[in-house]
C-alpha cells in the first residue's frame, strides 16, 4: 500500500476502462439490480475519445444486452451491404470469392460503425440506470487487501513532477474500493498486465500475440462513396516481410475508414510498420478511391490475435479480466467488439450471484466457465489455428490451409488439433545484419504523411510537466544493446514518432517523445529485450479520436 493518504469509496463492483466490456458489464450489472453501486472509470478525456476500431460490428452482443437498441437511438446506421476479398500485387489485384468461405466469415447482418460512438451511446445507457462514469479518470494502481485479493484501485492522480515527486498543485486522487474489480483496459493495459503477472494467469497458456492496427479516416469523393461496402486485402506490399492486411470499411456522410494491420511477430527489424500503410494506399485500388478526399483523422492501437490458446486465466481473487485484456479478437474476422460485450455480461451475472450469496473478493470461476465454455469460446475456438498456420507457413498456406481449418471446425473437428504460437512478438526480432534494410517513397503529402503530421491529426495531448508513462527498465538497453544489435526498432515500429534515435557530440542518444504517444502500446509489445514499460499518464491525456 502507498504511504500516501487518501479518501476511499466503496462500491459493489469497479470497472476500469468505459470500453465495450467495461460498459456492458456495468449495463448488466443494473439490469440486474438497480440498486446494485457500480462505478466505471475511464481514462481518456471523454468515453470514447481512446477508441480506435475498423470497426464492422456483429451485434449479437448488443442484441443480448439491449435487444431494443435500435429503439433507444444506438448508433448502428449503415449495415453491410457488400463483402469484397482481394489479395493484392504492386499493380494489380485478384478477387478471392465469398463462396468458398466459412459462413462464420460473412457480414451478413452485421454494421459498419464507429464502436467511440457507440461507447458514447452505451454510456448514457449506463448513466441513465444509475451507473456512476468518470472519463479522465487513470486508474495508476492495483489496491491489494490483506490476503493477497484485489481490493480496489487508485484513480485521479494528478500532478507529479517529471522525476515522479508530488508537485506543487498535486492531487493524490482516490481509492476505490469494490467486493469485485473488472479490468477492461483493452490490449495490454498496465493494471491488467501486473495482475496476469502477479497471480500468474498465463500459466500454461501459449504466449499472447499481437498485431499493430493504423486506421485513418477519409472524407471521399460522394461519387466514389458506397455505404456498407466492406474490403479487405492481403499481400502487397508486406510481401514476405510480415503478416498482415488492410481494411476498408464506408460508413455514412461520405466517410471512410481506411486500415492497416501488421502481425508484429515480424522478424525484420528494418520493417517500418507505418510507411508500409502509407505505402499501401497507392495501390492503384486504394488511390483511386482516395484521389479528391482528404484525409481527417488517424490513429494506431495493438490488438489482440493469440485466440483462443493464448487467453490467460480471467480471474484472481477479487477481479476480474475483461475482453481484450484477456484477448477475444476473432483474428480472420477481424472481430472482437461483440466478445468483448458478451465477457462483460457473463462477469457481471457471475458477480450478480457472488454478491447475492454474500461473496465478495474471491474468484469468480462461473465467468471464466462461461467464457471458455459459452459463445465467446465456440466463436474462438473454431478460428485458433488460423494466426499460427499464417505464422509457420505464410499467408497463401494459411488461406488454404486455415480456410480449411475453419470448415472442419464448423462440422465439429479438427485436422490440426490446437496449434501453438511458440514465440513471444518481442522474441521473434532478429537481428538486424541477417536482414536488407527497406526503402520506403518519401510521403507525398497527399495520399501518403509523414508521422508526425498524422499524429497531429489524432488529436494526442499529454501535459508535459508530468512523469514520463514510457519508462526504460534500464536506460542504457536502447544505445548499447538494441542499436548494435537490432538497429534500435523503436524508431520504426512506433506508428507515432515517440522513439528517436539522435547524434549528438557525445555519441547517440535515445529520445522519447512521450507527448506523441497515441496508447497503442506497441513498444511494450514488441521492444526485443521488453525493456520498455507502458503505464497510464495522468487522466484525460493522450488521443482524442473523433468518431473513430
């Protein structure tokens, strides 16, 4: 426990992070009984304002939360209209069909829509059941009780130095206290990854993996605009350098999402996961489509992609781990909003039970059964072998192979088994003289950005007075030992500009330019020696996405 006092309130349950999860969870909860105290704390400016996904969203959740959401105005405007598959060549494309396709692939019924307005949505549906929502509010430490148990939260501190003293407008925030703590923080949250080390929760499950979603939005031509016209590629121009693929999602008011997702368990440390989206919107596709637009936002998040054999246990004593915490993205759909609702549900009905029987602080087991055992682990379990094929074998194996994968698992069997995904993303780095290095076209400042200048269009803000939240387990790693040896990847692989490395007369120097920092969480994925430790700024800092 900190030394430092503070004022404690106590509620029945405490999510951390107004996501989907956290959201649903708290939905339930006062479905349940409205009496029940439940607070949400999120960390981001407003709900919503962290939120980057594609998104296409399955709303079988939300049909189970709020089977009457079309009535009460959630914003699902632009269902699916069109599938579209393409694996690309530098010049060229070739269609893949629907037809040969698992029926778990198919959009039919789903919409494109943007989930940070629909998190705005869910929580005014939240608030109006009595839910307490506090946005700006980081949650900066796990409370542990007597036994070992997670009792609560620190949340709302504000105003330490840059060395990490208290300064001289320091606020020391609050403890919040509940019989359960939901984690909802997303991809490695910083509260969510202490609790899996310190109770142990991967024990025995293969290693999380990981990719790097980039996504800028688009204000295109109207005549080129076709609402619910969903695309997505693979191959060019990551080639046999990486795995990965792009989306492109229209949504309404001559809006587009257009993404990029690289598999980080790339080998090459030259790879410059950015400049390869910059580089994949002049496929002669993708300009078309852009040529007349402009861009208006950008972001970049981590996902989760180790499936099903690489969710660590959900529960502990007194918390539990929600969505992608735990890592529910159906990889080959690109899905996992509505996992990410139905964890929250079922954590909230095993809460319900605990503290109607009188609980409080132990595991809730029934949650984890559920997850494993219920709709979240059937929609996993039949897609597990697709990431590692694509890992062993390349992408034209995994198409063929995990396609058939997938069809077997749908009759109820499969070829494979369950494969496993050996490395850790940071482990698969090699160094850099077993590879060429890339070269990448200058942005041209129409289709293609500079970093920096698209950062500016994430709206990311961070006080700089304050702590650095990127902090080096040994400062001297990047110079003396990833320089070297892996020609220091931070520089490439952070889709922000944060990393630099800068000659000075002395020798060089590693920079980092935390106020840059979108939350992606990327360097505490993928950094080779995991010398590089993401924990949450003050409240309200960082990205302020826009309808994204």
């Amino acid at each position: 426990m900190s030394e430092i006092e503070r004022e404690a309130m106590e509620y029945d349950v405490v999510i951390v992070g107004a996501g989907p999860a956290g959201l649903s969870a708290a939905i339930r909860l006062k479905q349940l009984d409205p009496s029940r105290e439940v607070v949400v704390l999120e960390k981001g400016s407003e709900v919503g304002a962290h939120i980057l996904s594609g998104a296409v969203l399955d709303p079988c959740g939300l049909n189970k939360l709020i089977p009457d959401w079309k009535e009460k105005g959630a914003p699902l405007n632009v269902p699916v209209k069109d599938d579209n598959f393409f694996m690309l060549g530098e010049a060229g494309k070739v269609r893949i069909p629907n037809f040969p396709m698992p029926p778990l692939m198919n959009n039919h019924g789903n919409y494109v829509v943007s989930m940070g307005n629909v998190c705005r949505w869910m929580a005014e549906q939240a608030e109006a059941l009595g839910v307490e929502v506090f946005p700006g509010m980081a949650c900066s430490e796990v409370i542990y009780g007597e036994n070992g148990e997670v009792k609560g939260v620190v949340a709302g501190e504000f105003g330490r130095n840059p060395d990490g003293t208290p300064g001289p407008s320091y606020e020391p925030g609050m403890e919040l206290h509940g019989k359960y703590v939901f984690l909802g923080e997303g991809v490695r949250g910083s509260l969510s990854k202490e609790v899996i080390a310190k109770y142990d929760l991967s024990k025995g499950k293969e290693p999380q993996k990981f990719g790097l979603g980039m996504k800028e939005i688009w204000e295109i031509d109207p005549a080129k605009h076709k609402p619910g016209s969903v695309t997505h590629t693979m191959g060019w121009p990551l080639g046999s350098n990486a795995g990965g693929g792009s989306f492109i999602y229209h949504l309404d008011n001559n809006q587009v999402y257009v993404g990029f997702v690289v598999h980080l368990n790339y080998k090459n440390p030259n790879l410059y996961p950015y400049m390869e989206f910059q580089r994949f919107k002049h496929h002669p596709m993708v300009k078309e489509l852009l040529e007349g637009g402009k861009r208006v936002a950008y972001g970049g998040r981590a996902i989760t992609e180790g499936g099903y054999q690489s969710m660590p246990k959900m529960v502990a004593p007194g918390v539990a781990l929600l969505g992608c915490a735990v890592g529910m993205v159906n990889v080959p759909r690109i899905k996992g909003n509505h996992n990410a609702m139905l964890s929250g549900m079922a954590a909230a009905e095993a809460a319900h039970a605990a503290i109607e029987a009188g609980r409080a602080s132990d595991e809730l087991n029934d949650y984890e059964t559920e997850v494993r055992e219920g709709a979240i682990g059937k929609d996993l379990e039949k897609v597990r072998n697709v990431k590692p094929l694509w890992s062993k074998y390349g992408l034209l194996a995994s198409l063929s192979l995990g396609g058939l994968d997938m069809w077997t698992n749908t009759l109820g069997f499969s070829l494979f088994g369950t494969l496993g995904h050996g490395k850790t993303d940071a482990e698969a780095t090699e160094p850099a003289d077993k590879h060429k290095t890339i070269d990448y076209p200058k942005p041209d400042g129409k289709l293609s950005f500079d970093r920096l200048t698209n950062v500016s269009y994430s709206m990311t803000n961070h006080e700089e007075n304050q702590p650095c939240h990127l902090r080096l387990l040994d400062p001297s790693v990047p110079i003396e030992h990833n320089l070297p040896k892996f020609n220091e990847p931070a520089q490439r692989y952070c889709p922000a500009g944060v990393y630099e490395v800068v000659e000075k007369e002395n020798g060089p120097e590693f920079v980092i330019n935390f106020q840059n920092c979108v939350h992606c969480k990327t360097c505490d994925i993928k950094d080779p020696p995991q010398n590089i430790k993401w924990v949450t700024p003050q409240g309200g800092d960082g990205p302020n996405y826009p309808n994204m």
